[in-house]
C-alpha cells in the first residue's frame, strides 16, 4: 500500500489531483473553510493572540482548504471597521457570520524541546509581528503549510509553505481532513492456521495468506480489534496511531483534528473496509499505483495514542456535530425570498444544499472528528461535545 500510494510514480507521490478521482468536504462546500477558520479564531484567542499563530493542513491535497481560509480571513479583515481588529493580546474577534506525510516514520516528529513559552505580552507580540512582516489581526499572523507529498500546485497563494512534512514546532491548528485514512496499514485475516497478514499481487489483485503479524501489531490487534471468528479481517491500524501520535509532538500549543471516515471498538467491520477510487469510483483496492486506496479509521485507538503524546483534552465527535457548533447551517432560504429576489434565492438554495451534504449523517456529516489540545484548552463549543461522544 505504501509503495502504490507513496513510492516512485504512487498515486499521491505523482501529484495526482485527488478532486479529480473523489470528492472531500473542501470540494463540497466553501462553508467547510469558514468553519476551520471559525476554529482557527477561537484556537487564537484561547492561546492568547500569539505574534505568529500555524494554520497547517495535513494531506493538504492542492492546498485548496488553505486557500479558501486564507481568502475567509481576508474577507472578513476587510469587513472590520477601523480600529476594530484583534491585536496580540487583546479579546476575541467578534465571531464571524455565517508522511511523507502518510508513512508513519516521516509522519512522527521528535519530542518536543522544553524551552520557554513562545507566546508574547501584547507590545512585545505586535513587534514581533510587525518584524517578521506579517499584519497584527489574525489574517496578518497566519504562518499557512500545506504538508504533501505531491510536488507543490502551479499557481498556489505564495502565502502557503509547502512541505513534505509538518513543521517540528507547531503553536495554532492542524487540520488532517482525510488523511490518515491514507496511511498505509496491513489487513490481517484470522484462518485456519491463526492470523495472517494478507498479500496482494499488483498485477492481478489476487489475495493469499502469507506471514503472521509482529508482535507490535499484535499488540495493537489485541487492545483495538481482536479477531474472533474464522476468515474476519481486521486493517491494523497502528500505523495511524503512530502518525497522529507524531503530529501531536509537534504540537507545542494548539490544537488538532483529524476528520475522516472511522469506526470504534463496538462496530468494527467484520470484513475490514479496504477500497479503492478511481475517476470518481469505487474499485478494488488493487495497489498498483493507478488508483487512490483507502480504509476506514479506528479513531478511537488514535485518541489514545494523542493522549499519550502528549493531549491534555480530547473529543471524538461527528463532522455534522464539530460543524453545527462552528455556525454551520445548512437551512434552506425562505420561499419568500424567491419572489423579491429570485438570483439571491438561487445562490442562497445552491449553498444550503452543499452544506446539507457536509452535514449529511449518511455521508459527510457522519465522518468523525478527533480534536485534540496540547498546552491549551479546547474551543469552548466544541468541548462540550465531550458530554455526547461517541464511545
């Protein structure tokens, strides 16, 4: 899986576009910006208006969600009056209307360096801003990184770095909106003779059973899927702990969120859910390079291994939950507004339809958002949802 994905001529590692082959929140709706830049305000405030605040996109894909938070912050810098935009150190903005990246050695970062905190006293943050050219509202101190391991879009907003791996020191927000679905992981089948990792040829697709799981992956299988009846399958997804567990070292203030499609320990698929896209649809997940390959997420066993690198506060959710306390909604227009002003009626139905599907519990809404705090608390809205994760 990583050699189709991430090696020489793989899927990602070619560049392939991957709106051209699926569909994602950020091609969806431009709402989903707006609500990460939503979580990016609060994030901000909640750590004190640093001089420099990270806004880092894991799997970032074209570098499409960064582009469009970037044009949302502008937008609304520009709305502000005078005089009316949030300083380093000031109060909250008033809120807004509505491995490579996927091998898990190059997804870990070291440990993070003790060292004095990075954030500043009001002067002292709008010098530091004003040095390092960036403006003193949120817009101006927004260090934007994609992290990809496709080669850097023509024409991106030279505003965004681009970089095969996350930064080693991260204060402010990392979004990883279906990545870690990427990172490659081995399917074990329980057989006649115990477990076995299943090998695939790419060439034909054909499956046979070849040699027992390492011991690490047993581990793993035994705390988060154990196998129990003869020819179940379970995709061993320690390689995803591992990479979300070395996002969160980097992470010396802030917080993270991994969105994707996952599962917990109560429900997991008898079968495993290994897949393959291409061109927009679904096919064997034949890992040859030709096509993306994807399998669901134990979300849950990536919570504990975020806790255990070092995440104070934790809340596993749902997309259509984390996006109602952003301020998304999804509410068709009046039908009144369709006799005074047809056009606006129009444009006004096309957005409340796009952001049905990003909250559509059958689809989008019901992929589940892990987001995790280090050294800070998690936005308010968002961590009463707590009360009501899902176990």
């Amino acid at each position: 899986m990583h050699t189709a994905l991430y090696g020489p001529g793989g899927f990602y590692a070619r560049g392939e576009p991957p709106a051209r082959h699926f569909r994602t929140s950020v091609h969806v709706s431009p709402s989903y910006a707006a609500a990460i830049w939503e979580m990016l305000r609060q994030v901000d405030a909640g750590l004190g208006h640093p001089a420099r605040i990270d806004l880092v996109d894991v799997g970032a894909g074209r570098g499409e969600l960064l582009e469009q938070v970037l044009a949302a912050a502008e937008t609304e810098t520009a709305a502000e009056p005078a005089g009316a935009r949030t300083m380093p150190g000031a109060g909250p903005a008033p809120r807004a209307a509505l491995a490579p990246v996927a091998g898990p050695a190059r997804a870990a970062g070291p440990a993070r360096a003790a060292g004095p905190a990075r954030a500043a006293g009001p002067a002292r943050a709008a010098d530091l801003a004003r040095e390092a050219g960036l403006g003193s509202g949120l817009a101006g101190r927004i260090a934007a990184t994609a992290v990809d391991v496709a080669p850097r879009p023509a024409g991106l907003d030279p505003r965004i770095a681009w970089r095969p791996v996350p930064p080693a020191r991260i204060t402010g927000l990392v979004i990883a909106s279906e990545w870690l679905d990427n990172v490659p992981l081995d399917v074990v089948e329980l057989t006649a003779a115990g477990l076995a990792v299943i090998l695939v040829d790419p060439a034909s697709g054909a499956e046979r059973p070849g040699h027992p799981p390492d011991q690490a992956d047993l581990a793993w299988l035994r705390s988060w899927w154990p196998l129990a009846a003869r020819g179940d399958r379970a995709e061993v997804g320690r390689t995803r702990c591992q990479a979300w567990a070395g996002v969160i070292r980097r992470i010396d203030r802030g917080v993270a969120v991994a969105a994707d499609y996952g599962h917990g320990k109560a429900a997991r698929p008898a079968r495993g859910t290994l897949t393959g896209y291409l061109e927009g649809r679904t096919v064997p997940a034949l890992p040859d390079g030709s096509r993306d390959i994807t399998a669901h997420v134990a979300l849950d066993a990536c919570a504990a291994a975020g806790t255990a690198a070092g995440a104070s506060e934790s809340v596993l959710t749902t997309q259509r939950a984390a996006l109602r306390e952003l301020g998304l909604d999804a509410r068709r227009p009046s039908l009144a507004l369709a006799a005074t002003d047809p056009d606006r009626y129009a444009r006004v139905l096309g957005r409340a339809s796009a952001d049905a599907e990003l909250m559509d519990a059958e689809g989008l809404g019901g992929f589940g958002w892990l987001i995790q705090a280090v050294g800070t608390s998690l936005p308010a809205p968002l961590a009463k949802l707590a009360r009501s994760a899902p176990g």
